[in-house]
C-alpha cells in the first residue's frame, strides 16, 4: 500500500464499500500499515466507515487477497 499510495500523493483515493462510493478523500501522505482518512465526518458516519472498512479487511486477510 505504501508503494501505491506515494506514487498517488495529492490525488483522490476512492473508498468503495459495497459497490458504491463511498468517499473519495486526497493522499496526503504514503499509507503503510496505519493509514489517516480525515474530513467533515460526523461521528456516525465515522464509526459506519470503520465498521465497515474493518470487516472488508477481515475478509480480504482471511482469504490471503489483502495487499501489505
């Protein structure tokens, strides 16, 4: 991810959750294990986006297809 994210810097990453966007926040800086999305959020709508961000995750390392 650190790879991808430093050769993106200053341009949106779309974040897709159940097919549909879901936001589209600007590399700030290169991702490597731990990663910051920041905005107007609210509250909720943080705690949805990590809900479901996590169980993607899940998904993704349980089968062997996550990207480190």
């Amino acid at each position: 991810m650190k790879s991808l994210t430093s050769q993106h810097l200053s341009q949106q990453l779309g974040i897709i959750l159940d097919g549909q966007l879901n936001s589209a926040p600007t590399i700030h800086s290169a991702f490597s294990k731990k990663g910051v999305i920041s905005g107007n959020f609210t509250k909720a709508e943080v705690e949805d986006m990590v809900s479901r961000l996590a169980k993607q995750i899940a998904v993704e390392t349980s089968d062997g297809s996550a990207d480190e």
